[in-house]
C-alpha cells in the first residue's frame, strides 16, 4: 500500500523532481511577487484599494501560469494563447478597481488599474525566463507611479 501511494506521490511531483526545473520555477515565480510587491507597496502607501497583496498575488499567478505553461510542454502559440486570456482576465480585475464618484465626474481607479495590469506584464515577462526585462519595467513603473506623481503635484505637468 505505501509502495503504491509513493508512487502515485512521485508520478504526481514529476514536473519538480530535476534541481534544475524547481530552481527555475521557484526563481521566476519569486521574482514575480517580489517585484509586484514593490509596486503594490507604492500603491499601498497612497492609500490605493489594490496594495501589496492584490499586486503580489496577481504576480503569482500569472507567473504560475505562464511557468506552468511552459513546463506542460506547451508551444510558444499555446502559451501565447494562455497569456491572453490572463490579460483578459486581468482587464476585468482593473474594471472592479475602478470606481466613478457619485454626483461628480470623476473616476477613481485607473492609475490603480493600469499597475495592475503592468504587473500583470512583469509577472509575466518573469514568468517567461525575461528577468532583466521585468526588473527593468518594475524600475519604470515605480518611477511613473511615484516620480510623476510629485511632479503633478507641484504643478509642473499634468495628471490628466
């Protein structure tokens, strides 16, 4: 009996048993959530509804996604498939951040929205091996959510 469950175990964990592969996927799927969650907490500091748990776990899954995809084998058409229809999901979470203020018109959400969406693309680039392409729009993003915002703030440009 514990013979039989081992291997139904191993079967199960095949995807993880080679070094190599589990270093791979716990690399790019950690990537993904640290650097969400440096967007997240620059949401999270300005008092955002999306903060550092909502971008982190968008991170993920994504990630996991895109990872997962690849590891089943799948040709870059699949997984690009695969990919849309994250994104399309994705859209869909922006939607519920966004919120139109009653008796006014103005809209609140859509910086939210739009960093949820660009971590949605840096999960993703992690998740497809691209490491230095995600870092390098994490380092953009936090400088359009938090460089630009001083600027409008002081009036130099504006934030419409």
């Amino acid at each position: 009996m514990w013979n039989t469950i081992a291997a139904t175990l191993a079967s199960e964990f095949s995807d993880l048993t080679d070094p190599e592969d589990l270093t791979r996927v716990i690399s790019r799927v950690l990537l993904a959530s640290i650097l969400a969650a440096f967007v997240g907490y620059e949401r999270e500091r300005r008092g955002s509804t999306a903060g550092l748990r909502t971008h982190m776990m968008v991170a993920l899954g994504v990630s996991l996604l895109v990872v997962a995809s690849e590891q089943s084998g799948m040709d870059s058409e699949s997984v690009s498939r695969v990919i849309q229809g994250v994104f399309a999901g994705i859209g869909f979470l922006g939607a519920g951040a966004i919120i139109k203020q009653d008796n006014t018109d103005q809209v609140r959400g859509l910086t939210t929205a739009a960093s949820i969406w660009a971590t949605a693309g840096i999960a993703t680039a992690a998740g497809l091996g691209r490491e230095g392409t995600a870092i390098i729009a994490t380092v953009f993003a936090l400088t359009i959510l938090s460089l630009l915002l001083r600027l409008e703030r002081r009036n130099i440009i504006s934030g419409r």
